[in-house]
C-alpha cells in the first residue's frame, strides 16, 4: 500500500478542470459530427436515450459515490483508515447490485419509457444503452474512494479513458449502421427489414432512407457509450489493483478496528438515500422535458399550424414531424449549455472532501475559505458562459452545427433562452455538495422538488404558447436553478453560522462578465461568418480576463491554493491585481 499526495479544493479542481478541457473537447468532437449525421430527429432519440440514462444513473450510481466519498473523507479525517478501506469492499458489493437492477430496468421498460415519452422510435437505443448502467456503478465505487481521499487524479484520468473509447466506438458503430442500413437499401430495397416509402424524387426517397436508419444510428452510437464506460471501469479497477488503498502500510496498522460489515453497509445507505433522492430529483428537469415538451408542442402546433409552418417548415425533410424537430433542435443545445454544470461541479466534487474535513474538525477558518472559493470560482465560469450564449446563440449554434438547416433558428433561440439559466445552474451542483458536506442531505432534495414544481407549471404553460414554444422550457430551467440557488445560499450561511456577502463574492466576476458579453455583441453583429464568431469569441474571452484584473476579481486565498501559489500571488500583488478575502 502506497500514499498517495492529498489535494486541496484548488489543486483537485484544478485536476479536474484539466482532464475536463480534454473530455469536452474529445466530446465534442464525438458530439457534434453526430449531431450533424442524426440531424434534429436522430438526436431527439439519443437525447430521449440519454437523458433516461441520467435518471437512472442518478438513482443508482450518484448517491452512492457521493456517500462513499463523504464517508471515506470522514474516516480519513480521524485517521480511520481500516474504516475507509471496508467502505470499498462495503459498497463494491451494492454497487454491483444497483447496477444489475438499472440495467434491467432500462432495457425491459425501453419501450415503455420510449413510448411515454412520445418518441417510440429511441426504444432500441434505450435497450442498447442499457449495460452502461451496469459499468458505471461499478467505476463509481473507486471513483468515489478515491476522492474520498482527496486524490482526484484517478477520477479524471478516468473520464479521460471513458471518452477516447465513446469517441472511437460511438463513431464507429453509428457510421457502421448506416452504412449496412444505406447498403441494405440498395440491395432489398428496405432498411432492416422495414419497407420505405418512394418519394417524388430521388432526394425524397433518400431522405425518407435517412428518416428509417436514424433509430438504428442512435442506437450505434449507444453501443459505443457503453463500451465507453466498460472502458473506464477497466481502468479504475486495474488501477486500485495496481497502487493500493491510497494509504501506507504502517497508517494501515495504526488505525483502529473498523466498523463491523453491517454498521458500514447501514451508514453507507443511510447517507445514500437521501443524496440518490437529490440527485434523481435534480435529473427530474431533463425528464420533465422529456414527458412535457413533445406534449405542449403538439398542443401549440395545432393552435396555429401556420404559425410554425411559415417558421420551421422550410427546414424539415420529408415526413419529418415537426415537434420532433424542434424538441430535437433544443435537445442540441444541451452539449453546449451543459458543459457549464460540467466544469462548475467539479469544484463541487473536489470541494466535498475539503469542506468535510473542516466541518468534521470544527476548522471555520478552513470553512469559510473554502465555501467562499467554491462560490467566486463557480461563479467565474457560469457568468461569462451565460452571458455569452445570450448573446450569440445563434451565432455558436451555426458555428458548431454548419451542416443542420436552420441550425440558428432551432438550436440557437433555445441556446439565448438557456443562457439565463446557465448563470445559476452551474452554481447550484457545488452548492449542494456544500450542504452534504455538513451532514444536510435532506435540502438538496427539497430545494429540487421546490424547482421543480415551477419548471413543471412553466414548461405546461409557456410551451404550448406558439409563439414561445420550446423557449419556455428554458424559461423554466431559469426560473427553477435560479430559486433553488437563493435557497442553497441562504441556508449554507443558517448551517454554519458564518456570515458570507455572497453578491459581494460574486459582482466583481460579474462586472467581468459584463464587459465580456459586450465585446462579444459587439463583435458576432458586424463579423457574420462563422471565421467572425470565431474571432469574436476570443476576443470576448481576452476581455474577460482583462476585465478580471482590472476589476481584481482573482482573490488571494484561491491563489494560494495553486502549486507555487505563493509566489503567484506575491507577482500578481505587486501590481495590485488581486482582491483578498473581507474585502471583496
């Protein structure tokens, strides 16, 4: 057994952050060719696919590896160490039974959950989809050890692992179905044994070929999901086999005796239910989408058909439906707007060990350093991202989409409206993970259900607004992350006792913010191509960071916590560039 180098809340995140940049970027290089070959309606049956993936994956695997890393945190904070080991053997064993369980769930009730949904067409790349489950429960039980342990090099080489092998296989599979598909065409002159219907003209028929193979395409790129996750379990497992527990030999020894088997497996659950019903209940915005948008959609479609003929119509093919279009158009913006709760959580998950430590010493100077951190530096990301897709949805939609007709239209408006609801929703994740490093499990599900019974009334009522439409889903999502955000803040400060100025933390990012979105508005409306976006995105982002050091948005503590903080914040000091705690 080897000891293995702790990480503080800056330098996990920092971990994190890196193979992040690597995973979205590998991601979207899958993504986005994908999205440009299954266009808006085979992307309506992976997202349908996906996002069922993310429940379940929430009620089976989140809980879990949040409750494994919060108690392995806690024991390794009393230098517990036989204790922390027993969780992994402890959880190993249900993780390997709430895999088994999601698994089946997934692949019997894929019809069901397709139909329910109104798109019955994603039934087999719901089915196909299935074994991810099974794998990622069983990566997540040394995920969560290991951060347990404040070492979240294995978790992000992990993730790394995960979306090389989704990028190649993914690609392979969905390329593989239609190029069988297209070629069983021309030889049977039907699509997997499915007759298709001749059109006027060659270009019709070959579109309605398209409209038969893109179920069998979305259900390709499943397979290589899941062979993505089969990839990084492998990892993970041969990793732990390899290095250890993490801890040295003589700590081992040191340590007193661990718990017995059934204390372990009952504390394990007793911390699990409460954060798995948080983190079903959080993944309940996508399914409200899912159940809520093609129903409103149709109802606004037959109030004014005119209304989206003359809008939409000139974009869709042949027999294409025009609510799967449009829902499958705000379904592509979800790469885009979800890469800002992606980066923001890892601040959340590295924080988690940290805030643990401190709570569980009673430390309120480490405490307070680190909630204040989490806030400024979750905010640095979600403002400027925010800000950006309000002001050129359009333009980032045609840019990353260039082959999707009416791209602009039907994934950037969406794009616009979600913007606001970007600025707090990647705030929300590290905020919860705050309050369940205190012990607070219950709030987070609580706070949801809050939000979500208003994404619910707004999605019933603004969708089926013509005029609105898919918007108000976004208007939703806003409204929702922004209540429960307000919640989170003001209740973090009732459970410690410690008094945070969290707008005070926050405005001078947003000041940045600020300057950032006018430079990029400026900039995306006299260069139109997409070279100008381009440009316009970076120039934004150059005056984000002049912005930052003007208005000394880098604070001093966040600094120290990088390698060779000190003499970084000594440099940057000198010149009067950073802002320092109880004077923001």
């Amino acid at each position: 057994m080897g000891k293995e180098k702790k990480q503080n809340l800056m330098q996990g995140a920092a971990i994190l952050l890196f193979s992040m940049i690597i995973v979205k970027i590998v991601g979207a290089i899958f993504k986005l060719p994908l999205g440009n070959i299954l266009m808006e309606s085979g992307m309506a049956y992976f997202n349908a696919a996906y996002n069922l993936f993310t429940a379940i994956y929430a009620l089976t695997v989140t809980g879990l590896t949040t409750a494994v890393a919060r108690m392995v945190a806690t024991f390794a904070a009393q230098h517990r160490y036989r204790d922390c080991k027993h969780v992994l053997h402890v959880s190993r064993r249900i993780f390997i039974l709430c895999g088994i369980i999601g698994m089946l769930v997934m692949f019997i009730g894929a019809r069901w959950f397709a139909n329910a949904s109104e798109l019955p067409k994603a039934t087999l790349a719901i089915m196909f989809m299935s074994p991810a489950i099974f794998f990622s429960c069983m990566m997540a039980t040394y995920r969560g050890y290991y951060e347990g342990l404040r070492n979240m090099i294995p978790s992000a080489v992990s993730e790394v692992v995960e979306v090389l092998a989704k990028l190649m296989m993914g690609l392979l599979f969905t390329y593989l179905v239609l190029m069988f598909g297209q070629n069983s065409y021309q030889a049977t002159g039907t699509v997997f044994g499915q007759s298709v219907a001749v059109g006027a003209s060659a270009q019709e028929t070959a579109e309605n070929v398209m409209n038969e193979l893109l179920p069998f395409a979305a259900a390709g790129a499943m397979v290589g999901v899941s062979f993505s996750t089969f990839a990084g379990f492998l990892y993970m497992f041969l990793r732990y086999k390899m290095s250890g527990s993490g801890f040295t030999k003589e700590e081992y020894e040191a340590s007193p005796e661990p718990s017995s088997t059934r204390e372990i497996t009952m504390t394990l659950i007793r911390t699990a239910i409460p954060i798995t019903i948080s983190a079903v209940v959080t993944n309940l915005v996508s399914l409200i989408d899912l159940f809520t948008c093609m129903n409103r959609l149709n109802e606004a479609i037959a109030k004014n058909p005119e209304y989206f003929q003359r809008v939409y119509g000139k974009y869709l093919s042949s027999g294409e439906d025009m609510a799967t279009y449009i829902y499958g158009g705000y379904t592509m913006e979800n790469p885009i707007y979800n890469l800002v709760p992606a980066f923001t959580a890892l601040f959340g998950k590295s924080a988690l060990p940290n805030v643990t430590e401190a709570w569980v010493n009673r430390n309120r100077r480490m405490l307070k350093t680190n909630i204040e951190s989490v806030v400024r530096m979750t905010s640095l990301i979600s403002f400027p991202c925010g800000i950006g897709f309000i002001v050129m949805g359009p333009q980032i939609a045609q840019l990353i989409y260039p082959s999707v007709q009416g791209a602009a239209l039907s994934v950037g408006v969406p794009l616009q409206y979600i913007g606001f609801a970007a600025i707090f929703v990647g705030m929300v994740s590290p905020m919860y993970a705050i309050l369940q490093s205190t012990g607070r499990f219950d709030l987070p599900v609580k706070f949801t259900l809050i939000g979500a019974v208003v994404k619910i009334v707004t999605n019933y009522f603004l969708v089926a607004i013509p005029q609105i439409n898919i918007g108000g889903a976004s208007i939703g999502s806003t409204l929702c992350n922004a209540l429960i955000l307000i919640l989170c803040m003001e209740y973090t400060k009732r459970i410690t006792g410690i008094r945070f100025r969290f707008l005070g933390i926050c405005m001078r990012n947003m000041a940045a913010a600020l300057l950032c979105g006018a430079v990029a508005f400026g900039l995306s409306r006299v260069l139109t191509s997409n070279l100008g976006s381009i440009v316009s995105i970076a120039c934004a982002g150059v005056a984000y960071v002049i912005g930052l050091l003007i208005f000394r948005a880098i604070n001093e503590d966040d600094v120290l916590m990088l390698p060779k903080g000190k003499k970084l914040a000594a440099t940057l000091n000198r010149y009067h560039l950073l802002s320092r705690s109880g004077k923001e």
